[in-house]
C-alpha cells in the first residue's frame, strides 16, 4: 500500500498566504507545515511511498521532495495537475488512478490530524478481510511484499457497527452478502472513509448519512446537518480491488461535471455497486483548513497531531 495526498488546489479563501503558495505548504507549527504533517502521518502508519498529486504553485513542492524524502525516510512521486486552478479535485484524484492497483491511504492535503486516523482505517480493513495478513504493508492483492505488522485498535469493531471476537469475519461477510448477494468481497471492490461522528456539523462541511451496517448512502455538502451521521474527514482507504472501478467512475464524475468534487466520485461508485464502509473515528483534534479561522485552529492543535 501506498500514500497519497491531494495538494493541487489553489486555498483562495487562505489569500494572501496562499499567494503563490500551496495550501498544503502553509505552516502551523514553526517550520512544520499541513504537508510535513501529512507525509509524517503516513510514515507513522508504515507506508514508504506516497504519490503527492500538484498543480497550483507545484513548483514549490518540487523544490522540497528531496528533503521532504529523507526527512520521513520514503519515496515520493509527484502528480501534475495542469488543470487545478480551473477544476475540482475529482480529476486531480483521477490523474493518480494509475497508483490504485496498489491500494492507497489517500489525505487531502488540507487537513491537520493525527495519525490514529490512519491507523483505524488500515485496522477497518484488516478486520473485515480476515483472510489476509494485517499492517500497513499487507499484499491485499497488490503483489506487494508484506510489512510490519499494524497494533490493534481497540475498540474499533465496535466503533463500526462490527461485533468483536470469533463473529466479527461473519458479519463482514454478511455485510458484503447485503450488498452483493453472497459472502464475498465487494464485486467492485471497498473505499474506507475516516467519519467524524462525534462533531457539530454545518453547511461547509462533506457530510455523510450511513447504513445500519455503516454503508454509504449519502455523501454531499449540500444536506441538511440534521440528517446526516458525520463528516467525511478527507482520509480514505482504497482498497485495491476498487482500482478500476473508482477510475471509471471519478472519470465519468469529472467529465460531467469538472467542478465536481472526488466524493462525488465516490458517491458513483457506491451507486454502482461498490463498497463504501465509514468508519468513525472517535473524539480527535483535527480541522480541514479552508479559511483563515481554520489556520488559525490548525496552528493551535498541530502541536498535538
């Protein structure tokens, strides 16, 4: 598995620091910025390889790869999005389809959280396909080599909706029986979406209204908060067995609709049949920064990220 951020977007709303600056390069502890805490996230849930997707000012990320590489010990491999200052990040994910195969811990790279989040998603997984080893650098079906082995996350089936001990690979099975006829994988594979269940929602925010058995149904800003069961918190887990049917369906969400959102690519996979398991994610201090009152939130709680 791999790691992938989205830092593409121009961060208008944060001018004039994002003047000729990525968002994801703003800093919120000293010298450390919103992409150091993204990248150490990654490494700190073992994967060593992570795909940072660019576009606006992307020539100041190029600039500290090298750095950014031995700083966190990994390899990094940039996307260029020569659209990101006209259109919305469906396309700038669609353009990094090509690394799905190998099943990826996607961040957006605005977003100021701890590395739990990382951890409970790759432990989602590991939960509900007990028949392949757990950890970060599990095969999973992407012919890559295993790695070391994922702690445990207590708690964390029941955070899901999912029984504990001997039973809890039966319900797995049964929740892909509900979507799918019969106990087996997802017939176009999973995405794990990290869930902030615990705060008060409004308008801005990418809310989600969830199944019994933590499907998704609904994915959307534009939704009463009333309604909904949380926020989608901007870290997915791509399974890899979803590789080609996320690529077909951010594609066709992007070439409707260039303003479209990825989760908007998300919401066509899960209409299409594919699996979209929400996983909550507790009380964390963590914040998106779309404005400067979010700056001004990220620089207060990253020392704790």
């Amino acid at each position: 598995m791999i790691g992938m951020v989205l830092a593409a977007g121009t961060g208008r709303r944060l001018r004039p620091h994002t003047n000729g600056r990525p968002k994801a390069l703003l800093p919120v502890a000293g010298e450390t910025t919103i992409l150091d805490i993204a990248l150490r996230n990654l490494a700190e849930a073992g994967l060593a390889h992570v795909v940072i997707v660019v576009g606006y000012a992307a020539g100041m990320v190029a600039d500290r790869v090298p750095a950014l590489e031995r700083t966190y010990g990994m390899s990094i491999d940039l996307v260029y999005n020569d659209r990101a200052e006209e259109w919305n990040n469906a396309y700038s994910l669609w353009l990094a389809r090509e690394y799905f195969g190998h099943g990826v811990m996607l961040v957006n790279g605005d977003t100021v959280h701890p590395a739990s989040v990382e951890k409970t998603l790759l432990a989602a997984s590991a939960s509900i396909r007990p028949d392949l080893p757990s950890g970060p650098g599990s095969p999973s079906g992407s012919g890559l080599p295993p790695g070391p082995d994922l702690p445990s996350t207590p708690g964390l089936a029941s955070g899901l909706g999912l029984p504990s001990g001997p039973d809890s690979a039966g319900h797995a099975g049964a929740v892909a029986a509900s979507r799918n006829g019969s106990r087996r994988e997802p017939l176009l594979g999973r995405l794990i979406i990290a869930i902030d269940d615990v705060k008060s929602l409004a308008d801005e925010e990418m809310k989600v209204v969830l199944d019994d058995e933590g499907m998704l149904l609904r994915i959307t800003k534009v939704m009463d908060p009333a309604h909904a069961h949380g926020e989608y918190m901007g870290v997915t887990l791509i399974e890899p067995a979803a590789a080609v049917a996320l690529a077909d369906c951010l594609e066709a969400t992007w070439r409707g609709d260039p303003s479209l959102y990825y989760e908007d690519g998300f919401a066509e996979f899960s209409e299409r049949g594919g699996a979209v398991l929400g996983a909550p994610i507790g009380l964390v201090d963590w914040v998106e920064v779309d404005n400067l009152e979010d700056l001004r939130r990220a620089r207060q709680i990253a020392g704790r990220c």
